[in-house]
C-alpha cells in the first residue's frame, strides 16, 4: 500500500517542478522554450503518476485516490514553496490543509467505522 503514496510523491515534485519551477529559473526565457521543457518535466511525472493510480486502484476507491493526490499535491507544493522558491508559509496554508484532512476523513471513514 505504500508504493502508490511513494510514487504519488515523485510524480508531484516533478509536477511542481513543471508547472511553477520556471517561474524562478527561466523567466527570461521564451515561453515557447518554457513549455516545452515542462512538457519534458512532465513526462516523467506521468511515468509516476499512471503506475501510482493503477497500483493505489487495488487499495482505494478512486474518489479516495484523488483525496490522496491533493493531500500530497499541496504537501509537496508546501515544501517547494518555502524551499525552492524562498516564500513563507503563512497560517492560512495549515487551515487549508486541515480542510484536506477533513476531506480525507469523510472519503475514508466508512473504513474507519467499519475496521
């Protein structure tokens, strides 16, 4: 079960990296080199992402494995933003990111009940 959760990480740093890393490193760049380079970005992230959905479809429903993929999407965007781009963290990122845990508890809780 943790294959998928691990491959969901990788494929978001590489997401991450292709959708807002050229907003630091390239923004002298033609957007047209730009694209083209997060299209190059992203192709790896499908490589991890694909894999990830179809081995998580064997434990979770797939409401729950988008659950699971916004919870890890904004976990790694967290990091990425106070490490690669240098922004702070501000309060109200830790009250959205309660609203995912609540989010995940109503997609999980029949297990919960239930186990």
């Amino acid at each position: 079960m943790a294959w998928p959760l691990v491959l969901l990480i990788g494929s978001n740093i590489f997401m991450t990296f292709a959708w807002y890393g050229h907003l630091k490193s390239m923004k002298a760049a033609p957007l047209w080199t730009v694209i083209l380079i997060s299209w190059g970005i992203a192709f790896f992230e499908y490589c991890l992402q694909v894999p990830a959905n179809r081995l998580g479809a064997g434990y979770f429903s797939v409401a729950q494995l988008k659950v699971i993929q916004e919870i890890v999407s904004l976990s790694v965007f967290a990091v990425f933003l106070a490490i690669y781009m240098k922004e702070p963290l501000k309060l109200d990122y830790l009250w959205a990111g309660l609203c995912l845990v609540g989010a995940a508890y109503f997609m999980f809780r029949e297990g919960f009940l239930n186990g």
